[in-house]
C-alpha cells in the first residue's frame, strides 16, 4: 500500500474575472476582527503574492480560505512600495511567470479595476559588446515564441526616448509590450476580489506556531485563537524566513532583507509624450520610468552590493521606524542616472525611498510545497520587483494546492532546491549582498560563480586541490574543481576564473589538456557533490518501492549496478540515478547534485505510509573519485590486490591503498564514455587514498582535472544533463532512454503515460548538434545552451547545453526539436524525420544563424585505448599533457 495526496476540485466553479468585479464593486472590502475555528487553506500575509494565491484558488471555485496578516491594514507591507515595472527580456522560465502576470494585470484592468496598467515599453542598453551579446541571445530566443522586441543603434535609442544619453553604448533592445501598473492597486484588487469569491482577512493577527499531525499541516497558532486548517501558505513576505523558523520541524526558507532605495524626481516642465519606455541600464545597475500622470520620473539601483537589514530579524511592528534614508549611499546610482539623462538635472528631487525586500540564496523566487511538511506551502523572495512575479507565481502556487503538483516547469524556483546551510543566517547575510547585483548582471555560462558565502561545504580534499591550483564553483553549496589552472606554482595565490565572456573562453587551454589527459592518458576528478542515499527495509519493502518508483527494472542480483530514473504520472523524469545492490534488501543510490532534497522528499512522498523502508541521506560519508582514461585500470591495479575487470553492470567493495570499504564501478557510473572507474571512498580514508593514487599516477601522467572537463566529455559523447536536458518534463523516450525503460513490469510511476508514447510517438527528442566550419571557434561567439534551433528556417526547438567536442576539433550542443504543422500543432517526431539528408539546421547564435549537422547517435570517436603492462614507464613526450603539479 502507498499514499498518494491528491486534492479535487469542481472544475465548474470557475468564475471570471468580470463577474467578480462587479461583486467587489459592491460589496467593497470585508474584514474581521475574529479568526474562525477552521478553514480549508490559512494563507499568512496579505500582500502581493498572499492575495494573488487567494484570488487564484478562487477564481478555481476554492472559497474556504483565511488570509490573515499581522498589521491593522492589509497589504502594508513591502508590496506597498516598489518600482512598478514589468519586463518581458527574461530567461524563458521567468518569462513565462511575468507573462503570465501581466496577462492577468491587463484583464483586471480590462474589467474596470483601477491598477493603472499601461503598455510603455523598455528600453535595454548595452555599454559593452558582452552586454549586446545577452540581449541579442534573449531576442534570438524570445522573438521566435512571439515577443516583440527589436534590436537598436545608439541613434536608434535616442529617438525612442528624448532624454536619452547614447554616446556611450554600444546599442540596446526595445521591447514594445514591457508595462507598468500601481502594485498597490494591484494588490487591492486582488484582495478584494478574493474575499468577494469568499476568501475572509483578518487583521491584526499574527503567526504564533503551527501545528503538525503526522507529518502534515494540522492548525496554525496565531495571537488571535487557533485554526484548524489542511493547507498553510507562507507569503509573510519579509517574515518568511522566521515564520519557517519557529515551526517543527523546521522549514527552509532561504531568504533576507536587503535595502531597496529608489528615488521619485518633482515635475519637469518639459512637454513629454505621456507614455515613454522604462529605460534599464544594466550595466551601471540603474533603472528609470516615467510616471505617466505627470512628467516626474522615478529612478531606481540594484546594487553590485547591497546592504542587509534586519540582520537580528524584522521587527513585526513598526518595522518603518527602523529603515533609514541615506543620501550619501544613493549618490553614486543618482550620478549615473543623470549620467545617462542629464535633463534630469533640472528636476527637483521629490523623495528618497528605502524599500526593503526579501532576496533569495539565489535570486530566484522560493515556490512550491515545502519538504519538511507536508501541505504547508511557500511562495516568498520577490528579489526587488513583487509585481512582476505575483501574478504568474500565485497561479502556479494555487494550481500546486489544488492539483498537488504545478501546472508549469518550476524547476529554477522550487522550495526543494535547498539543503540546511542556505538557510544559516550568517550565510544568508553574506550571500545577499550579492545576489541583487546579480539580477542586473552578465552572468555568462558556467563561468559566474558566487564570491560570497563559499568554502562552507567542502570535500576532504578541497584543501589539497586548492594546493594544485584548482578553480572551484559551488553547487548546492558545495565546493567542487571546475578546472586548473595550469600557470600555478606553489605558493602563489589561489587562482580565479577570469572574466566571463561569450566567446571561447579564457580558461579553455586548461579544459583542453585535461581532455586530452581523460582521452589519452589518465586524469583524476573530485565529484563528491553526487547526492547520495541509503534505502533499506526489514523484508521486500525497499525493492517493492523502487519497483513502483522506477522504470528500469531493480531486481537485480546483489553486486550489480542498474542506471533508471524516477518518474511523474505524466512520466517526467523526479530522479535520475544510479543504483547499486548492496544486500538483498538494501539499496544505493547516487544522483545529481542538485536534486539532493528534492529526490529526498520525492521518496518520501512516495514510500509506504508504515514506515517500512527507511531513507538515509548518505551524501556527506563518502567522497567520490572519478578516476579517467584508458591507463586508469593499470594505475588502480597496482594500489589494489582486486581484480578490476569489472562487467559495466557490476561494482565491488575493496581495499584501496589500505583503505577499506571502497566501492569501485566501471566505466557506466562515470558517465564519460571513456575507460574509466568510480570509488566513493569513506571520507576519513579520502585524503590518504587521494595521495596514493596521485603518487603512483605520477608514472602515468595523471592530472587532476574538473567538472567543466567533464561536461566537455559527456556533451561529445550525446549524454544528457539533469537540469538541462532532464527534468519534470521530459520522458526517457524524449531523450534516448527507452532501454532503461522495462514496459513488461506490472507498474510503475509514469507508465501509462510512456505507454502512450510508444504508441503514438513523441513530440519532441533530444538531439546532438555539431557546427560547422562556418563557425570559427576562435572569432565567433560560442553557443551555451538557450539558443534556437530551425529546421529548414522555420523554428523548431532550442539548445539546452553545448560543449567542445576536442576530438571533432568543433563546437557540439544537445536541444530538443519538434515537429509542428501548419497550423502549430505538434505532430511525432520521429528517426526519419531528424536524420532527413534534404533537410537543412541551423541555431541562431546571438542573431545569425549557423549550419549545424543533427543526429540522435552518439558520435564514433577514435579509440585511444592501450594494452599497458604493470612495468609500464610512460615517456613525457607532451608534458603540457602529463605534467604532474607539485
């Protein structure tokens, strides 16, 4: 027996947004001074991002619902200031979030509501070529899903806006549909629309507790009474991150305030045309609007480093009496608007506004049902701007209550994307200095890395890769080598990756001779990030739940390795993972980085509800080696009285170098493609077994070498990224997986869907991309995943990730294609449909376009492998290759 939750709802219950503005314009605003005893879902706070959850769950025929908020007014709080833009240049993600917000914005307006929603357009300016690069990539990638946005010269600019400096750009976008609205009205609407559908506020109530029965959302204990409730929404917005504190257990809510300044200018007696386009100058992190009933401007920053507040924690009353206005701190952001609009000279300034809001760990907004309780729901971390996001994320979030799982890719912005030290204090404050510089800058591909709150999870060896020149980034918090530099000597400082660019990149001569060892000879990475789990049972409960969970088959002998994935009903992919036999009723398993909590709670969610199988999260008790190329069995043989002839299917438990209880895998757990092997090693033995296989390596050239070495490997040889190619979304038979895919079993999580896909064909597949020699890797810019594809000029998908393919000597990406008619619809894809001869592709690179050959086979690569006796002394004929780094 397994529990699965899901909620249901009369689908007829539906109402416009029509019909509930003229009930709202008649009944006006209800509160209550007392709190009922219970309520099907208790939303804490009532600003933006609480009254567009409960606008949404009404508007799906939802009406039991309490929204209740500390202060004596509603919406009070941070969504009563804010710059009131709307911007559409985004990732595709965010994108569609925004859209989504808007679309809802200009039907409440349409209805008669007030909120001031207007169609001004933006500006996006580029000072510098890698800046012009960004904005040409999201027009390659918007344009075609039906943004206009135009791409303009300096002179170009000027004439879209009469105060407009332009001598110093390079160029810039106009975005036609970008907006503004009132966020106040907006949040007054949504409210009073809410409780028009029957959602009831209460004012000054605030949250005392919450109370958990079996794992699950109970009551909620608040200074008014207790109220019994089966779902809570946290949207406390700068409280959220206490709110998740003072539960039990806990709940992560990675987010701090940072001060948010923005000034508002007197009049200009100028003659302007009411409407001009909001002016985003990412490069000197400034923006500025006009407001369009008059002639002032407003003019905001988004710092490169910001200023926490409430470092001890945000007062729940009076918190204004604690936000201080500080001219001195705003003069540079104010020198470089009037930089960019000197006509601004002449205005008087009307007002400094220190609006402080909630930045996340990351920069992206906090979504989704929280995976330390169940039915206990987040939406917080608007980063700057809440307008833009609560339109789009409180239809996500309602959806998720209703339905148990969103009704769009959330992946970027799920709760689960969290491990505890995201949400220390300490760290928070460091991380969020920098996070709101971030949203204004270039962040290139793999090469933007976080400075601030680093070197806090670490593996056993960092200190010794460091000592060896390694470049470090940080998933999940986690420190792991992305390259080395190969110009460090011992004693100099520790390297850094160099400045970002879209071009080949200015660390890729390390990539190469990392490669080349990995190919040739034999290299040494550190991928102790892998998440990794125990999953055990007293009889047959733990492979009865991995039989239902998994769509390979997981009754394999004790000893053997399986690779499978995890899957939604829709057959989407939760988890993709290995899994290693340890005992009969004992289970291994490692998967991505990032999908540590997230798997974790998915299982949970999934397990039988007698506590029969226990799950231990194991990430931290073994460091991972990865040890690569054709010398890597030679070299290990001789630290080893094992044999390593190891079937792909098969791992064994040995002595390494004396250190015992070291599993070793072969080649199929490195995901390389190359001759190679895995050891997680229990890490007090990892430094030792480390040191040992470097110095016995040295007679064979080993080097260490980095994730980004990695990626090189795994893109050339056509194998999939989680995060990239896989995700929620995607089915195994979309990306080449259908071997691991055993239709015969009774069930499994997702088979019917796949079912249906077997049957009638996919509408989308993973692909393999290889440019041409019209593309010049040393002058051109680089694809990095995100750009469009075309078959035959019409668009008919996108790139998620490229790469180097070393071998081919040229530049490979993966990206899923469709098959659309004439009319949109999408139709199977099929073999015959990819691989056509008379067929032409081609990927828009930042706006021209490249030919580009597709298949949906893993490249043939020469062999570089060599039979090498014990006795073998390799000769240093390349030392740039086998150089050994003291």
């Amino acid at each position: 027996m397994f529990f699965y939750r899901r909620a249901i709802v009369s689908r007829e219950c539906r109402r416009s947004v029509e019909t509930l503005a003229s009930i709202a314009n008649s009944t006006g605003w209800k509160s209550h001074s007392t709190l009922p005893k219970e309520a099907r879902v208790v939303i804490c706070g009532s600003g933006l991002f609480g009254n567009s959850v409960a606008y949404h769950l009404v508007q799906s025929g939802w009406s039991d619902i309490i929204v209740f908020e500390q202060e004596s007014k509603f919406g009070k709080g941070t969504s009563m200031h804010g710059s009131g833009t709307l911007a559409l240049l985004k990732p595709v993600q965010e994108k569609q979030i925004i859209a989504k917000s808007m679309e809802l914005y200009k039907k409440l307006q349409a209805a008669g509501h007030d909120i001031n929603y207007e169609e001004c357009g933006s500006l996006y300016l580029a000072q510098n070529k890698e800046r012009m690069v960004l904005l040409k990539r999201r027009v390659a990638m918007n344009q075609v899903q039906g943004l206009d946005c135009k791409i303009l010269g300096p002179q170009e600019l000027a004439e879209c806006h009469p105060l407009l400096n332009t001598t110093d750009l390079e160029g810039g976008v106009l975005v036609s549909s970008d907006a503004t609205a009132d966020q106040t009205a907006v949040c007054d609407t949504l409210a009073k629309l809410a409780m028009a559908g029957g959602a009831k506020y209460v004012n000054n109530c605030a949250f005392v507790n919450l109370q958990v029965e079996n794992g699950r959302v109970a009551a909620v204990d608040t200074t008014l009474g207790t109220i019994q409730c089966e779902f809570f929404v946290n949207c406390a917005g700068m409280w959220s991150w206490a709110l998740g504190q003072v539960s039990h257990p806990k709940v992560r809510i990675p987010t701090h305030p940072v001060e948010q300044f923005y000034l508002k200018t007197q009049q200009l007696e100028k003659n302007f045309p009411t409407l001009l386009p909001t002016v985003r100058d990412y490069d000197s992190n400034i923006y500025i609007r006009k407001i369009s009933s008059d002639n002032s401007f407003l003019m905001g920053c988004f710092e490169k480093v910001a200023k926490p507040i409430f470092t001890q924690g945000v007062p729940k009353r009076n918190w204004r009496e604690s936000v201080q206005l500080d001219w001195d701190h705003c003069a540079p952001f104010l020198d470089s608007c009037l930089k960019r609009m000197p006509k601004l000279r002449e205005s008087k300034l009307h007002s400094l506004v220190n609006a402080p809001d909630n930045f996340t760990a990351d920069g992206k907004w906090i979504l989704g049902e929280a995976p330390e309780i169940d039915n206990y729901f987040v939406g917080a971390g608007q980063n700057g701007n809440a307008l833009q996001a609560a339109g789009g994320l409180g239809h996500a979030l309602a959806h998720w209550i209703i339905e148990g799982e969103p009704d769009t890719p959330l992946l970027e912005f799920d709760v689960r994307r969290f491990v505890d030290v995201h949400n220390n204090r300490r760290f928070l404050y460091e991380r969020v200095k920098e996070t709101v510089g971030r949203q204004f800058a270039i962040l290139h591909p793999l090469q933007s890395e976080y400075k601030h709150g680093r070197r806090i999870r670490c593996s056993p060896l960092y200190s010794t890769l460091s000592a060896q020149g390694a470049v470090f980034g940080s998933r999940m918090c986690f420190e792991r080598p992305l390259y080395f530099d190969r110009e460090y000597k011992a004693g100099d400082s520790p390297p850094e990756m160099p400045l970002g660019t879209y071009w080949k990149p200015l660390f890729f001569e390390n990539i190469r001779e990392e490669y080349q060892a990995c190919r040739e000879g034999v290299a040494l990475i550190d991928m102790s990030s892998y998440s990794k789990f125990q999953l055990t049972s007293a009889n047959d409960e733990v492979l009865d739940f991995l039989q239902l969970t998994c769509s390979n088959d997981v009754n394999i002998p004790v000893g053997h390795i399986t690779n499978t994935g995890m899957h939604n009903e829709r057959g989407g992919y939760e988890n993709d993972c290995m899994l290693v036999r340890q005992a009969h009723n004992n289970f291994f398993m490692v998967g991505p980085t990032k999908q540590q909590t997230r798997t974790a709670d998915w299982m949970k969610r999934n397990m039988p509800i007698d506590y029969s199988v226990q799950l231990t999260d194991v990430t931290s008790m073994f460091t991972v080696l990865l040890v690569i190329g054709p010398k890597s069995k030679e070299l290990l043989s001789q630290l080893t009285d094992s044999d390593l002839r190891l079937p792909p299917s098969v791992y064994k438990t040995i002595s390494m170098a004396h250190a015992s209880d070291v599993m070793i895998m072969g080649s199929n757990s490195t995901n390389t493609g190359e001759p190679s092997y895995s050891l997680y090693i229990p890490s007090e033995y990892a430094v030792h077994v480390y040191d040992e296989i470097m110095r016995v390596g040295k007679n064979y050239g080993i080097r260490n070498a980095g994730y980004l070495t990695l990626r090189q490997l795994r893109i050339e040889k056509f194998i999939p990224f989680y995060y990239e190619e896989i995700d929620s979304e995607t089915t195994p038979l979309e990306i080449g997986r259908q071997s691991r895919v055993k239709f015969d079993k009774h069930y499994f999580i997702g088979k019917f869907a796949m079912q249906r896909q077997l049957e009638q064909g996919v509408n989308r597949r993973l692909v393999q991309f290889t440019l041409h020699d019209d593309h010049d890797a040393e002058n051109d810019i680089w694809p990095y995943g995100g750009e469009p594809v075309f078959r035959n000029g019409i668009w008919c998908g996108a790139t998620t990730s490229a790469g180097y393919a070393f071998t081919l000597e040229r530049r490979v990406a993966l990206g899923f294609i469709n098959n659309p008619d004439k009319n949109g619809n999408l139709q199977p894809v099929t073999n015959d449909y990819i691989m056509n001869k008379n067929v032409l592709y081609q990927i828009d690179i930042a706006g021209k376009r490249f030919n580009v050959h597709a298949s949906v086979h893993q490249p043939k690569l020469p062999s570089t492998g060599a039979t090498i006796s014990h006795d073998y002394q390799p000769t240093l004929r390349n030392k740039a290759i086998l150089q050994l780094k003291h």
